[in-house]
C-alpha cells in the first residue's frame, strides 16, 4: 500500500475560550455555518477575574477551550456566528481568535481528493 501525506494548506484555527458549560454550544454554532468538526478541553484561566470583579461581575476560572480547523473560505463566517451565539460581546463570557496554519494534515479520504482534484482541473480548464 502506498501511504503519502495530505497536507491541507488553505486552513485556519478558530480557538474559542468560554466558560465551562458553553463548549458544546459553541461547537453546535460552528458545525451550523459549516465547521466539520472541533476539539473541547477543559483549562483554568487567571488575571481577568480580578478586573472583572471591579465591575460587579462573578468569572469563574473553569473554561472549556474549543479548537476548530477551518478552511479559509469559511473562517470569517464561522468567528461571527460563533462570536454572537456565544455572546462574547458582553463581559466575562469568553474570548476567541483565528489563527492561519502554515500547514495541517490528516486522512482525507480518497472520494474527496478525487472530487477535489476535478474541482482544480474544471477551474485551469476553464469550465467552471
């Protein structure tokens, strides 16, 4: 069998940092606009919970950090649906950012290379 690397290059890496309980809904919102598939890991966060609490408002240090690989087409649509569903415009609910992967790889099957691969000869073509 020949085995060979498929290295995707047009992706980027939405990391979305809320409050612990709020993963999952933020992953449902991305997978809703487009977002394949996500990685939810529990941290504890530090610093902000002290400002914070100078404006009345109770931030636990429990966060659920959620890691989304996107392609670049769709990064820009998944951060704002993300960003309103998960209300991080509003104090202590989250933080989040986008970040271009130079490269990432992992399986990809076979009918998908195949469809991509007739997609990029269509375009030099000129048929699509």
């Amino acid at each position: 069998m020949n085995r060979e690397i498929i290295v995707l290059t047009d992706v980027k890496l939405i990391t979305c940092v809320v409050q612990r309980g709020q993963g999952e809904a933020v992953f449902r919102a991305a997978q809703a606009v487009g977002a394949q598939g996500a990685t939810l890991f529990y941290a504890r966060g530090t610093g902000i919970q002290e400002r914070l609490g100078l404006l009345g408002i109770t931030v636990s240090t429990e966060k659920e950090v959620v890691l989304m690989v996107v392609s670049s087409d769709q990064a820009e649509r998944i951060f704002e649906h993300v960003y309103l569903v998960a209300e991080l415009d509003k104090p202590g609910r989250g933080f989040m950012y986008v970040t271009h992967l130079e490269k990432a790889a992992t399986y990809v099957p076979h009918s998908v290379i195949e469809q991509i691969t007739a997609t990029a000869t269509a375009h030099q073509d000129g048929e699509v």
